[in-house]
C-alpha cells in the first residue's frame, strides 16, 4: 500500500480475545446505543460489568431507552480503552460491539447483578450501599449479547506507523478497507 490507503486501513489492527476481555473487565464506562421510534440513534454513558460473554447495564424501566429496546432490541455499545487507562497495562484503543438487547426483570438475574456491578471499582461498604439502592421495584437489567465485534488496538497501528509492527501480527483487511476503500478512492478520482 502506499498513499492514502497507508493512513486509512485500519480493520487490520485488531484486538485480540485476551485483550478484549481486559478492557472490557476494566473499563469502567460504556456508550449505550439505541434507535428512537422516529429512527435516530442516541446513546448515552453508563457503567457496566462484562460477564459470561454479554455487557450487563441497568436503567429505570421508564427511560426511552427501555422501550426503544422493547420495541427494537438491537443495540450497540462502544468502550474506550480511555475507559480503563486507570489500570496500568489496558490495551489501548477501542471497541464497538453490535448486539441484541434483552431486558431482565426477575431476581435471578438482579440478585448477583446489583451486588456485581455496584462493587466494581467500590470498596465493599460503599458496593454494598449502592447495590441496595439500585434495587428498586423500576429497575431493570439489560444484557447486550454481542453478534459482531469491531475492535482497534491503537498500540498495533502505532507500531505499524514506526515500521515495527510485523506482518503476522496483523489482523485481515476487512471489506471497508478492501472493497469499499477501493471504491471510494475510484469515485473520487484517486486510484
């Protein structure tokens, strides 16, 4: 590659699962995205706590957000590596996961949700103060199941841009990056 196809590929620098499951186990804030009823996307922070394979968030069952998943439940979530710098060592770069959202009411789930997820990053007293305030009779849990991932390790493109990042370590070029770039570099006359 050379040119303009050198700065903008970059599918090629992928997390890999151990990374993944570090930032998403340390970072301490998400992007919760949504589709409102008349089509445009809105997202908002929240904290959240990554177990079994799903994102676990809560809200009011009368926010938007819990009836824009009722009535649609694809969603996606975004975690910064910015999320975890807190912890030496966390990959740097970012996350993007589409999935679908599904809404717990029961105590099943609430029961080792709530004591989870208000002790991540609490010492216990002030984990235990939190989760019995999350408990309230509005309060739902939402899980995102991801279907697809889209992940940056910035640490990669780093080492690529210095010229030390082998070829082996590189993940596969991805369509926008080796069907739609192609394309949008011969509609603007750049190929």
């Amino acid at each position: 590659m050379s040119g303009v196809e050198d700065h903008e590929t970059v599918s090629i620098y992928p997390f890999d699962e151990d990374q993944i499951d570090e930032l998403m186990t340390n970072a301490g804030e998400c992007t919760f995205n949504w589709g409102t009823q008349d089509g445009w996307p809105v997202g908002v922070i929240m904290s959240f706590l990554w177990k079994n394979g799903s994102v676990w968030v809560t809200a009011g069952a009368h926010r938007h957000r819990i009836s824009a998943i009722r009535r649609d439940p694809r969603v996606s979530v975004v975690v910064s590596g910015a999320a975890a710098q807190h912890l030496p060592g966390s990959p740097a770069g970012a996350i993007t996961i589409k999935g679908r959202a599904v809404i717990h009411e029961g105590r099943e789930v609430k029961d080792w949700f709530y004591p989870e997820f208000a002790s991540k990053g609490m010492d216990a007293d002030a984990g235990k103060a939190f989760a019995e305030r999350l408990d309230s009779p509005l309060r739902v849990v939402i899980e995102v199941v991801p279907e697809k991932w889209i992940t940056f390790d910035a640490a990669k493109f780093g080492a690529d841009t210095m010229g030390v990042l082998s070829d082996d370590q590189k993940g596969p070029m991805l369509s926008a990056d080796s069907e739609r770039m192609p394309a949008e570099l011969k509609r603007r006359g750049l190929s």
